[in-house]
C-alpha cells in the first residue's frame, strides 16, 4: 500500500508509467478503479494500458461507487416508506436529453417524491457520524439548497403541469400505429386547450399555484421572490404587486406562450393545407378503389 504524487501528472499514459515503475508489473493479476475516462477509459486510460502489456492484469470496475449509490437509494426509500406508505414509485428518475415522454414522466415523479427526497438529503447534509462520507455531505448540502429556493418548487410545479398538456400527444404520437389525420386531430386539440388555458390564466395561475405553496410549507420554505436589483444583467425586472402575480407574470405566461409558440410553429396552418391536399389522393375521397 502506498501513496504516490502524481509528478507526470494525471492522464491514463503518466498514471500507467507511475503504477508500473512501483510493482513488480509480471505480477499483477488484477486492478481496479472508478469510472473516470484516464482510468478506465477502453484505449487509453490506465487498466487499457496496463493490460496491453500484461494481459492477466484484468480489469474489474469499482464496487465501491455503485455501494455508496445503493446506500444513498436505501436511505431514500426509507424516507420514502415512512411518509408516504405504499407508494409504488421508490426511485427518482433521470432526465432524458431525446425522449419527450420520458423527461415528463421524469419531473413528474421528482414531484410525487419531492418531500421524501426533501428529507432524504437533509439527513445526509447534517449528519454528524460517519454514516456518510465528506464528498456525500457536500453534495447533499448543495442539493438541498438549490431544492430550498421557493423558485425552485414553484418552477417545478408549474413545469410538470404545462408538461402534462403535451404528454398525452406525445405518447399517442410515438405509438406503433398512428393515423394521420387522427393525430393531426390530437395536435389541434392540445393547441385549442393550451390557448384556451392562456386566455384564462388566472384561474390556471391559482390552482397551480396553491399547490406550490402547499410543497413549500411541507418543508418549511417560506413565499418569496428572487432578490430584484437596481441594474438587472441576467433577468428582466417585472414589476408585480405581489408576490403571485410575479410568478403569474414570469412564469405562468411565459410558459404557456412558450409552449403555444412552439406547437403553432412546428404544426402551422401550412401543414393543414398540405394534409388537406394529401388527403384528396386517398381512395374513399377520389371514389378509386
């Protein structure tokens, strides 16, 4: 056992030189690292390297990573069972870059499990023994600030609730078997709904709404606006006379414009005409058969 100064410095070929000069390397029967690309990387990272001169060397990844992940999952369905029992959903979800529906289902169960998450990094952030490391501590401490902020809660309810207009079209629309003419129907419809919820946004703003303020006092994080500045250089200044019509204005409307743009852009009423035309060359319109 030993610890070395990375001198050379730290890329997969200066590691491999370093390793091999401290063993006898005819030895080695076996390494092991993290996940990181100069150590386990397939070419060049230092297992590769190693192994293309002494091939009995084999490389086995880390178990230590997925314990400490298995740990952290354990706690959170601890949390989990003790507030909400018999729930059925016990994993939070990552986000997807490509996938439509998979991004909603994603913010969707963040929210269902928001408190127990909530309570779940409170616990590491403050734990005094040594039940979590000092790296699990800071990251936990840093999760559960930024999930603190009251503009943090509203933003991800208001997002999962203007995502689930669209959810629904986006399942319809990647299934194995979908007539033209009926998902252009569905397009519509999602349309007519989102601009009839513009129209009344400050029922749509108040519900909403209600319901973020419920999240918040579930963990204590009080009604608040973003610090506003006298020369504002990354967000706009909206005016508000209060503390609901400051989230109406910023983001409530924004969202739903944002999303009627978007829709009206990509389904314009150039793409009607032209289904229109396409639907003329069909059978039961030209009598054909």
């Amino acid at each position: 056992m030993g610890v070395l100064k990375c001198e050379a410095g730290t890329t997969g070929e200066a590691s491999a030189n370093m390793i091999l000069t401290q063993l006898e390397p005819q030895l080695l029967r076996g390494q092991t690292y993290d996940a990181a690309g100069a150590m386990a990387g397939q070419t060049k990272g230092v297992a590769a390297r190693i192994c293309a001169k002494y091939p009995k060397a084999l490389y086995s990844h880390c178990a230590l990573s997925n314990a400490a992940a298995s740990e952290k999952q354990f706690a959170l369905e601890k949390w989990i069972d003790d507030i909400l029992q018999g729930k059925k959903r016990h994993k939070l979800k990552e986000m997807c870059r490509t996938r439509w529906i998979e991004r909603h289902e994603a913010f969707e169960i963040f929210l269902d499990l928001f408190l127990p998450t909530f309570c779940c990094l409170e616990e590491m952030a403050h734990a005094k023994d040594v039940a979590w490391n000092r790296e699990t501590r800071h990251d936990a401490q840093s999760f559960l600030l930024a999930i603190s902020q009251f503009t943090f809660i509203v933003a991800l309810v208001f997002t999962q609730k203007v995502f689930a207009f669209t959810n629904e079209l986006s399942v319809k629309l990647q299934g194995r078997y979908v007539a033209v003419v009926y998902a252009h129907q569905q397009i519509q419809c999602v349309k007519d709904t989102l601009k009839r919820t513009r129209f009344r946004v400050d029922n749509f703003h108040e519900i909403v709404y209600k319901e973020a303020l419920l999240l918040a006092s579930n963990v204590d994080v009080d009604e608040s606006v973003p610090r506003l500045a006298s020369r504002q250089q990354h967000r706009q200044n909206i005016p508000s006379d209060n503390t609901r019509d400051y989230y109406k204005r910023t983001l409530t409307i924004q969202m739903l414009d944002y999303h009627v743009t978007e829709l009206d852009s990509r389904f314009d009423d150039a793409s009607s005409v032209n289904l229109n035309e396409f639907m003329d060359l069909l059978p039961f319109k030209t009598g054909c058969f």
